[in-house]
C-alpha cells in the first residue's frame, strides 16, 4: 500500500524542479500533498466534484489560500502528477 507513495517519492525527488520559485508562489511541499491527494482522489478512476470540493477546501484550510491560489497549486499538482 505505502510502495505507491515511496514512487511517488522517489519520482519527485530524482526529476529536476522545472519551475523555479519566480515562476510558482507555491513550495514543494504544498505542491507534493496537493498532487498525493490528487492521486488519491483519482485512485478508484472517478475524481468527482465533491472530492474536488473536499480537497479545495483542505488545501485552502492548511495552506491558507485564496481561491486563486488553491486553483493555480490544484492545476499545477495536475500537471506534475
């Protein structure tokens, strides 16, 4: 059950960061719990609106961030998973 999340690891760790800070106001551990609640979200192949709500709103709750900010972390966690 934990190999998925150790890959996940490993993966992320081993490829070069192709955005830079000036680029992103988002930190990598933002980034990386976004994109692991993404992967859960799609695990059973059916990302709903609500678990897009739920993971929007968690995401805000502990990182702090505007709707804005919740949407661009949302779509760039998309785009690296």
């Amino acid at each position: 059950m934990l190999d998925p999340l150790r890959q996940f690891i490993r993966d992320r760790r081993s490829v070069e960061v192709r955005v830079t800070p000036a680029e992103s106001p988002h930190d990598e551990i933002q980034l990386a719990a976004t994109a692991l609640l993404l992967d859960l979200a799609y695990a059973d192949g059916d990302f709903t609106p609500p678990e897009r709500a739920h993971i929007e709103a968690a995401v805000s709750r502990h990182f702090n961030l505007d709707v804005p900010g919740v949407r661009g972390l949302l779509e760039l966690a998309e785009a690296r998973r």
